[in-house]
C-alpha cells in the first residue's frame, strides 16, 4: 500500500513538471512573439488572468545596481555613459520579471527620459514610439548570473532602432509567478 502511495506522488510530481514545462514553452513563445517584454508581458498576464486589469508597471529597484557588462559601451555603439534601469516588472500584485537594463538615454526624446526617471512605466511602453526591435543575445531556462532566485527564464536582448542602431542592452530574469497555475 505504501509503494502505490509513493508511486501516486510521484505521477502528481511529474504531471506537474509537465505542466510545468509546457507553461514555460508557452511563456517562451509569448516572449518570442514580441520585440517589446513589456507588451508580452502584458498578453500573458491577461492570457492567464493574473489580474485585471492586465496593466505591466515598472517597481524601481534601488540600491542593488549590476555592474554594466564588460564592453558595454561598445555593444551600445556610443562613448557616453548609458542610462541605467533596474525594475521588477508586475501586473497586478505578480512580480513578473526582474530586469536590468542600460541605454543610450540621447537616443530617446527629453519625455522618454523624464518618464524613465520619474514614472512608473516600463521601458517598452515610453520606448514604444521609436519602433524598436529585439535582437535576442542569449536565453536559458533557470537562473543566469545576475538574476535573483526563483528565476525560472532568463534573457540577454538588445533592443534596436530602426536603422540598426543599439537603444539599450537588457538582462531579463524571469519569475516563477508567470508560470502558476
């Protein structure tokens, strides 16, 4: 009777690593369909009913600043100092992603960069206007470094303008939250 116990415990573990896969797989898919985490972000959330309304803001995280990334200056293609951002990224009371993200603040309108510093609206929506697109750099299931515990997918992107020019480098860390049920 036991061993009927322990091995009915664990079909309901691996069905729901199944499930918990396929929610991942999908949430991927959403991520892929967008150039803006912001806007997939949003989708899922309302997808999944995760509230409502299905509004993504951006919850400044102060103090816990990642170093820039060697060589970033270069990536971003401009000798000034990029623009800084470290947010965690919530629809409704679900923390949804942590996200670090550096930019070129002279490639964004004098509004853009007064709603980056004193707003609580995600970088994809005040960047939305200059119709960038997303040029994935890498992307694992789970933690990367820099991404706090409880990562379930992070990513590495840098958002272009449309005549190729980088806007900003993101490191993208997200939560379990996007996956429950």
């Amino acid at each position: 009777m036991a061993f009927k116990a322990i091995l009915a415990a664990a079909a309901l573990t691996l069905s729901g690593c199944a499930a918990h896969d396929g929610r991942l797989t999908q949430f991927e898919a959403t991520l892929a369909a967008q150039d803006s985490a912001t806007a997939a972000l949003g989708a899922w959330c309302k997808a999944r009913a995760i509230a409502d309304p299905a509004v993504v803001t951006a919850q400044p995280v102060l103090g816990e600043d990642a170093p820039a990334p060697a060589g970033l200056n270069d990536l971003l293609q401009t000798s000034a100092a990029p623009g800084y951002r470290h947010v965690r990224l919530a629809c409704g009371p679900a923390v949804l992603s942590e996200a670090h993200n550096w930019y070129v603040p002279q490639r964004l309108t004098p509004e853009m960069n007064a709603a980056l510093a004193s707003s609580d609206t995600p970088f994809g929506r005040v960047a939305a206007p200059l119709r960038f697109t997303r040029e994935r750099q890498a992307a694992q299931r789970g933690r990367a470094p820099g991404c706090p515990r409880g990562t379930v997918l992070s990513n590495r992107a840098i958002l272009r303008l449309p005549d190729g020019i980088p806007l900003s480098f993101v490191v993208e860390c997200y939560t379990r939250a996007n996956l429950a049920d």
